[in-house]
C-alpha cells in the first residue's frame, strides 16, 4: 500500500511542476515585468531569458 501512495504523490507532484512552470511565466508577464525584475522576483528561476522574452 505504501508504494502505491508514494506513486501517486509523486505523480501529484510532477503534475503540480509542469502546472506551476507554466503559470509562474504567466503571473509574471501579466504584472509586466521584465526578465530582470522576474531575475529580482525569484532569483532561482528555471525560466531561461530566451523563453521569457519580457
């Protein structure tokens, strides 16, 4: 039973990942900021400046 709940979290959770990486970029392109100010935002950000492209 164990194996199958952590299957099932750890599927939640790369759900929750690809969700998040695509609304994040949305939440910060609809406060218009630029990559620099997302840079200041969140430092550790996954989103390359090419993707971004704000």
């Amino acid at each position: 039973m164990a194996i199958f709940q952590k299957s099932v979290l750890i599927k939640y959770l790369r759900e929750k990942d690809t969700t998040d990486n695509k609304i994040v970029p949305m939440v910060y392109k609809l406060y218009d900021l630029t990559y620099d100010e997302v840079l200041i935002v969140d430092p550790e950000t996954k989103i390359r400046r090419e993707v971004y492209g704000g």
